[in-house]
C-alpha cells in the first residue's frame, strides 16, 4: 500500500512540475504583482484567496524559498505539513484559495499565487505571514529602585517609558488614577508636566495596549515632588555700612525636608566662598574690599535656594583724568569712583613736565575742563604737562584729606619754538672757538636745522644736542619744561664773524626762528704804530687803531729812557685821534717807546717796542729817525761786545733784545743789569692804576765805561706812568 502511495505522490509530483513548465514555457512575462502582509496566531487557520484568470491552472508557492506546493487543486505531498495544506474551490468559481490549519512558525514566511496564460501574461501575488507576539521589556526610564520617581515643584519633569513590542505593533499609555494622560503607537512615550503640591506621591502608570489584550503589561511609580527651601537675609536687599565698622548678617531659611548644606559666598567678578557654615555672617571692621554682593545658599533634597543682600561700604574716590580731541576743543575728564558717587570738583591745576604750577584753570562743576585755545601759546604746545584735578564726596580715612588727585600728562605737539630764557646777544672772542647756544622745544623731534648769516643759508649737521629741562615763559609763568639745548661750534676768524645769525628749526607741523647777534667780549688788539718821529725833546707817534674787541677802547702811549726799567704812561684824550706827542724829553737821548690799548674787558698785548733817540740838534725827523733806529743800536752794540773782551768777560754784555721784550716788570736776570734802589721801595708802594708817580733817572748800578755820561742826568722826566 506503501508502494502505491508512493507512487501516487511521485504521478502527482510529475503533473505539478509538468503544469509549472507548461506555465512557465507560455508565459510573456510578468504583467502584475500584488503583496499583501498578515500577521495570525498560533494554531489558526490560514486562508490565502488566488483567483484563476484563465484556463492555465494556478500554481501554489511558499517557503522556503518559494517552493511549489501544489498545481491547480492538486499539493504536493512531498511536504511534511501537506497533510494541513489544501485547495479549496467551489464549482463554477475562479477562486483557489489555499488552506493553512494550525498555523505555526513553521508556516512563518513568503507565499506566493502564480495565474496567467498566453493571452493575458502572469500575475503573481504574494503573500507575508507573521506569527502574533506579545510586547515585552516594559521600563519607565526615571524610576529607582524603590519604584519612586523625583521631580521638582513647577519645574518640568519628563516621564519616559519603553517596550520592546510585540507583533503587531501596539500602543504606550501614560495613566494616573485610571485617567489616560498621554497615549502614542511608539515604542517610547514621554509625558512632560509641571509637577504641582498636590501631585506629591502621586502614582503614574505606563501600560501597553494591543489588539490581543488591552493592558497586556503595565508599571507604575510613584511620584516624589521636592520642595525647594525659602531663603532670606533681609527685607531691605541694599545695606550701607562705613569703612572700618563690624558688619553682621543673618541667614533665615525654611524647608519641608532636611537641609543639606548652608553656605556663604561673595558674589565678586570672581566668586569667592568664604569660609562659613552657620547662618550668621560676621565681619570685622568692613573695608571697601568687603563691599559687594553677598548670597546665602541653603541646599536641601529638593535642590538649592539662596538670597542676596548689596553690601555698601562708603570710601573716598578713586579718581584718574582723561583726554578727548574733539578736533575744535580738546577736553579733560575727571573721574571718580567712590562711595557714595556724588562728588565735589575742584579747579584744574596745569603744571610742567617737572611739576612747575603753570596756572589754575576752573572745572565746569561735573568734572570736565574744555582747554582754552590761547594764540601764541596753544599753538607753541605750552598745553603740554600735567593735568591735576581733585574730587571728594565728603568721605575721608582717618581725618585725612577728603579730596582726591587725579592726573593727566598731556602731550600736546606742535612746531618748535624757542625758549623764552635765550639770550639774543651771545659773545665770543676773536680768534678763539665759540658756540651759538639755544634752549627749544620740539615735540614731535625737529628734522632740520638751518643756520643764516649775512647772505649765506647753511644746513648745519655740526651740532651738538642735549635732552634737559630749559626754562621757559609759559603762560607768563616761568618754569622749567622739557626740552633741548643746541650748540653749534663756531670759530672766530675774523671781524665780521660778530653779526647776526638766524637759527631756524623744523619739525613735522612747521619752523620757528631765532635771532642772535653774536658780540665781541674781549680785550682789544694792541694798536699797530705805523710813524714815530722824535724830536730835541718830544717825540710824535702815529698809529692805526686795530679790533676793539667788542667795546669803546682808549689808547696810551708809554715811554721809558733806556736806562730806566719803569714805564711812563700817557693817556690819549681823544679817542678818535690816532696821532699824539710825548713831551718833556731829554734832547739826544734814547727811548723806548710802545703803545696799547684798553676797554672795560682789559688791556691788549703790550708789544711792538720801538727804540729811539730824542734829536741833539734840529736835524730833519726822518735823518733822526734813521739815526737811531739803524746806526746807533750798531754802534752800542760793537762797544759792549769790544768792552766785554777787554774788561769784563762776554757775561756782562747787556742784551737788549730782552730789554726791548720787556713788556712789564723788568727780568734782572735775563737783563743781567742791577736793579735801582729806587726799585724795591716802589714794589713796596704797592701802587694802584692810574697813580702819577716820578723819580730820579739816576740808577745805581756798576758803572759802564762805555757809556757816555749826559748832562742832563738826574732831571725829571716829565711823562706820567700808568700801571
């Protein structure tokens, strides 16, 4: 019997796989296809409809992988489960439709009806079959372990529950006393509120709902609301104390469960906890330090709260000054910064770069000074320097000083200008190396320097400069401001060195100028002879006057006979005249004769000793002067050298060529002569300029053999000295 079942199923497995490749060899392809998903319990029964479209029979596929379980009515019974599979069709129907009974995983999977013929193609329609399942895995995600969920009074709270679903999908519902307060086909539902008194252990229900059962799972928690605690310091928020006061403050506070922690703070830019647990808060003698800010935090289960009082603690300002250019003004700040911010302004002070008071200026009442533009001193930057105010409110330390400085250097610029304190006449001395000297001030620093003098402009890089405090006229107040000395080297040649000079400085905004008239201060150049002409008892002297050095200059003639070693001075009355005489002079006898100068700085050189010899005779001037300026010296001087051979030695040979460089004291010992009596008793007299003074013309002195004794030795001479 086996055997013929056996053989049955192999005939009928024969036909189905012969109607698949009919069906499958006349096809055109496929023209249409439907899906369909259907989810089934455990042990239904299972019905997929097909209808047949044309003669061809219909062919049942299913898992896996789409195998062919029956051929119009006919299934395969190859299969295990062919014995739960059937066609079922009514007569004059196109309706095959396939029976699953007891469905199970084992039917889980793809099917698919396969219809068509040669005239109308294929149609395939699937089918997907889904066991049902149930929902799993149900959490609320903010519950502990005591099922209790913590929220915050009138702070929202989310309550989020999850499920891992069953098949088909189901619902999530937020429930409290029975009432739906949130329902969502998702797996996560939140529900966001603002926890209220009354909602204080309040159960909250998340429950699952499906087509199978309508609570399938469900949770609960209960709701724990924490209460925040109420914290106050005092009823007025802003409390002013003064420096150097104790200062105690109280931390009130309530809660409707225990207390965590109390703590103060200071509520500076950077906050800073003070060492403090207890409600009170003191503070020793309070400074401007302590004021601020201070916060009273009080923390509890619920969270933390606080309160906040404004300490003030009253103190003298702090005041510093600004600057604005406002291009047609300029303008001054005074700021304060105190306790309490009410001030008092007093007026401006202007001082130098090294604190010199340079005026008073007044404030406007708030603070503020607008600069005054002053022509001639604005534009010289006499602005520049310190800027001082002072402000008070009324707050002092320790009986000080209420008012407080505050400082501002403001560095005003502008063309260079020159001092008040140079000197438009400068002096230096012919032929010596002098300096052109001139204090300025130059901010920014000056780029040039030109020199003028008479028709020549020289750029001059031969200087000398030196940063130091020069004085200066400003705002008719003389100080000392910062600036520079500039020395210019100059060598004086020549006479007309000494005139006017133009310095000339610049800088970035423009130049300024400086005349300076550069005089002589010395003694004038001695007077050059240019004729002597003696006489029997006179003797006439021509001269031309030389540099004056920079002053009116009188001129004296001095005179002394050769044997006497003092000078007889005699003063020119008129300056202008540059002819005069000597008279009273002993006829044929020999003079020394120079001329010099004087101005109120002193004397010129006394130089230019001129030997001559009054005339024994009325023999022409120019015979006389031949006479003894060439041939008597000659003469003099072959008797001495022949007396000093036979008699004496070459030792006592009178050189007067020292005689005649004499131009003061005589020098006994360059002269080898013996100095008069006479001599020591005048050094004695000690006599001041301008005495008139005579004596003898007799020397005592060895006597000189050569020399010819005169007649008129031991007469006065009637020229007057003049030390």
């Amino acid at each position: 019997m086996d055997s013929g079942i056996s053989l049955q199923n192999r005939s009928v497995t024969r036909r189905i796989a012969e109607g698949c490749l009919l069906l499958g060899l006349n096809k055109k392809g496929v023209t249409e296809r439907l899906s369909t998903n259907t989810v089934y319990s455990t042990n239904d029964t299972v019905i997929l409809p097909c209808d047949q479209l044309s003669n061809e029979p219909i062919v049942r596929q299913g898992p896996e992988n789409y195998s062919t379980y029956g051929y119009g009515e006919i299934i395969d019974p190859k299969f295990s489960k062919s014995k739960r599979l059937s066609i079922m069709h009514v007569n004059g129907s196109h309706q095959y439709n396939l029976q699953i009974r007891n469905f199970s995983s084992e039917d889980e999977g793809h099917f698919k009806c396969i219809r068509g013929g040669s005239l109308k193609g294929v149609k395939e329609e699937f089918f997907t079959l889904t066991i049902r399942t149930r929902p799993i895995n149900l959490r609320i995600e903010e519950e502990d372990s005591q099922h209790i969920v913590y929220g915050y009074l009138n702070r929202v709270l989310k309550l989020s529950c999850t499920v891992i679903h069953g098949i088909p999908n189901g619902k999530l519902v937020w429930m409290v006393n029975n009432k739906t307060l949130e329902e969502e086909t998702s797996a996560l539902l939140v529900y966001s509120f603002k926890p209220k008194q009354e909602d204080h252990l309040q159960n909250y229900t998340c429950a699952t709902k499906s087509d199978i059962a309508q609570y399938s799972m469900e949770r609960t928690v209960q709701l724990f609301v924490y209460m925040l605690p109420i914290v106050s310091i005092s009823f007025n928020k802003l409390l002013g104390i003064p420096e150097g006061e104790d200062l105690s403050l109280y931390c009130n506070y309530s809660s409707n469960h225990q207390v965590k922690e109390l703590k103060w703070e200071k509520m500076f830019l950077h906050n800073s906890q003070l060492d403090e647990r207890s409600p009170y808060l003191n503070l020793k003698s309070i400074n401007r330090q302590n004021a601020g800010k201070y916060k009273c935090t009080v923390t509890n289960m619920a969270g933390i709260a606080s309160d906040i009082v404004n300490i003030e603690v009253n103190y003298p300002p702090t005041v510093h000054a600004t600057f604005e250019d406002r291009g047609s003004y300029k303008q001054l700040n005074c700021l304060a910064n105190g306790v309490p911010d009410q001030y008092i302004f007093t007026q401006w002070e202007h001082r130098s770069d090294y604190s010199d008071l340079i005026r008073y200026l007044p404030d406007n009442g708030i603070g503020k000074l607008i600069l005054p533009n002053t022509l001639g001193k604005t534009d010289r930057h006499h602005d520049r320097g310190f800027y001082i105010c002072q402000a008070s409110n009324n707050v002092s330390l320790n009986g000080s000083n209420s008012f407080i400085r505050g400082v501002y250097f403001l560095k005003a610029q502008g063309k260079p200008y020159f001092v008040t304190s140079n000197n438009n006449t400068q002096y230096g001395i012919k032929g010596q190396h002098g300096n052109l000297t001139v204090d300025f001030v130059s901010f920014p620093e000056f780029r040039n320097i030109f020199i003028i003098g008479g028709d020549m402009i020289n750029s001059s890089d031969n200087y000398n400069l030196e940063t130091m405090s020069v004085m200066d006229k400003v705002y008719n107040k003389t100080v000392f401001v910062n600036g520079s000395r500039l020395v210019i080297p100059m060598n004086i040649k020549y006479e007309n060195d000494f005139r006017s000079y133009i310095i000339k400085l610049s800088n970035q905004f423009g130049s300024a100028t400086f005349n300076i008239s550069l005089r002589s201060v010395s003694c004038p150049e001695t007077p050059e002879i240019m004729k002597i002409m003696p006489k029997e008892s006179k003797v006439i002297v021509q001269w031309r006057a030389r540099f004056h050095g920079g002053f009116r200059q009188s001129f004296f003639i001095q005179c002394r006979r050769r044997d006497v070693q003092y000078w007889n001075t005699i003063v020119v009355s008129d300056p202008r005249m540059h002819i005069d005489s000597i008279d009273g002079l002993t006829p044929g006898t020999e003079y020394f004769i120079r001329i010099y100068s004087k101005n109120i700085i002193g004397k010129s050189d006394l130089r230019d000793v001129i030997l001559i010899k009054t005339g024994a005779t009325k023999d022409s001037d120019s015979e006389n002067l031949v006479f003894l300026v060439l041939i008597v010296p000659f003469l003099i001087a072959i008797g001495v050298l022949y007396w000093q051979y036979k008699n004496v030695g070459f030792g006592a040979v009178e050189h007067n060529d020292n005689e005649m460089q004499n131009n003061g004291e005589p020098n006994a010992v360059a002269q080898n002569l013996d100095i008069p009596v006479y001599s020591s008793i005048d050094r004695r007299a000690n006599l001041s300029i301008e005495h008139i003074v005579s004596y003898s013309t007799t020397p005592k002195r060895k006597p000189n053999y050569l020399k010819k004794r005169n007649g008129n030795i031991g007469q006065i001479v009637k020229c007057y000295y003049f030390i």
